[in-house]
C-alpha cells in the first residue's frame, strides 16, 4: 500500500507542478486564456478518466479478469526490485511504442484523432483523447496483468509512475535549455517536450512514437531529430463535442 500511495505521489506531485508552473509564467497564462469551452471539457474530462476511472477499472474489472482467468498464477513471479523497473520503464514502453504505431494506422487513427486536435502543448491536454480510447492502450492491460503476476510490484509501480510523470512533462511545453548539462545528458535517449511536440506537429505527426526511450523511434527510422518547437500544433477536424468524446468517425 506504501507504494501504491507513493507512485500516486509522484503522478500527482508532477502534474501539480507542471499546471502551477504554467499558471505562474506569461506563455503559459497565455495559452490557458486561448482555450476554449470544447478544449477545457475535452481536457478535464481526459484527465478525470485517466487520473480516476481508468486505476478504478484497473483494480476491480480488469483485476478481477485476470483473477478469473488465472486464478492460479497470482503473485507468482518473485521477481527484484531492478528487473521489474526495467520491465516496466523499458519493455513496456517498446510494446507502448508498436500499441502508438498502430493508433497511427488507417485503421485505428479514426479512435486516435482527438488527442492530435490539441493546437498547442501544455499539461491539461496530456489525456485528450474520446472517452474509450483507453481500453485500446496496452497500459490498462499490461500494468493490471503485471501488477497481479508479480509477488513484489515495487519495481513494476515505480516505472509506471515515473512513465505517467514524463507522459504529463512531454505534453507540457517546460522546455529544458538545450545549453545546460540536463539537456546534454537527458536528449540523447530520452523523448523531451520538443521531441513530443513534433509528433503532434501538424505535417508530420507520424513521428516520435515513444513515450519514455528515443531507441525504439531510433531503431525503427520513426524520429524527427529538432531542438526546436513546430511552429503549428494539432490537426484541423471538423468532429463536433459529441463525436470527439463518443464516436470520432
């Protein structure tokens, strides 16, 4: 229960910090003042669901899933603390990697369009997305299986919250300074704000797939190398409220 409490605490702590950092500074004001009524339900109602209903349904109907189907099998790996983070913060995000790619696909982008209507980058619309596109992201499954399989989740539960901490910090626009020796030692393996906000970038969104790890987009020929911003976030859609959070075709 310490962990769990803890994970939270660091999801929580982060986006906090990220919102109070974007209050409390001139372009950050300014892009909260441009949003309309539709971006701010569409915004709030993404991060309820992820931040509330989402870890609801993860520990009852998706729990109770597994504990149907493997009754067995619960609490059955012993695994450490080391392999279960590298699990979790690595393994993971290359499956989170392939889910991206095919939300990308013709067949999916449909379910996948809203999160790409956000026009400029900043925390509140990290979880944009029509209000069931979640049950096609491995992470409502994966994390549930994992943390019933595994004896000790310590491991697993930290690189998750590590991985929703920077998913609400690459949706920000907190840009480290590319001269300061965080930026030299984060930007060679790790997806930045400016990495993000090219796959948001209008022309050429079908870039940047990774949520933690540059390697996979690397490895794969998917990443879009600049240390700038794009200059026009977000795709046009002529998608009224009710098709964004229900039904995006």
């Amino acid at each position: 229960m310490e962990i769990q409490n803890f994970s939270q605490l660091i999801i929580f702590g982060s986006f906090i910090g990220l919102v109070t950092w974007t209050i409390t500074n001139q372009v950050g004001q300014t892009k909260l003042k441009v949003k309309s009524r539709e971006d701010w339900l569409l915004d709030g109602t993404g991060l309820t669901i992820q931040g509330i209903l989402i870890p609801l349904l993860q520990a009852s109907l998706v729990y109770w899933l597994y504990q149907y189907l493997l009754p067995t099998q619960q609490g059955y790996l012993k695994v450490s603390f080391i392999p279960t983070f590298i699990i979790s913060f690595v393994v993971v995000d290359y499956l989170y990697y392939w889910n991206h790619r095919l939300l990308h696909t013709k067949v999916l982008w449909k379910v996948h369009q809203v999160h790409h209507t956000v026009t400029q980058m900043d925390v509140l619309g990290t979880s944009r997305n029509t209000l069931w596109t979640s049950l096609l992201i491995i992470y409502l499954w994966i994390h549930t299986l994992f943390l019933y399989l595994l004896a000790d989740a310590t491991g697993y539960l930290f690189g998750v919250s590590l991985t929703s901490a920077l998913d609400l910090w690459r949706h920000s626009d907190l840009i480290i300074p590319e001269n300061s020796w965080l930026y030299q030692f984060l930007s060679p393996w790790l997806i930045l704000p400016q990495d993000h906000a090219w796959h948001h970038c209008r022309e050429i969104h079908n870039y940047n797939y990774g949520a933690n790890l540059k390697i996979w987009d690397k490895l794969h020929g998917t990443y879009y190398e600049s240390k700038n911003m794009p200059s026009i976030i977000g795709i046009p859609s002529s998608l009224n409220l009710f098709q964004k959070l229900f039904f995006p075709f």
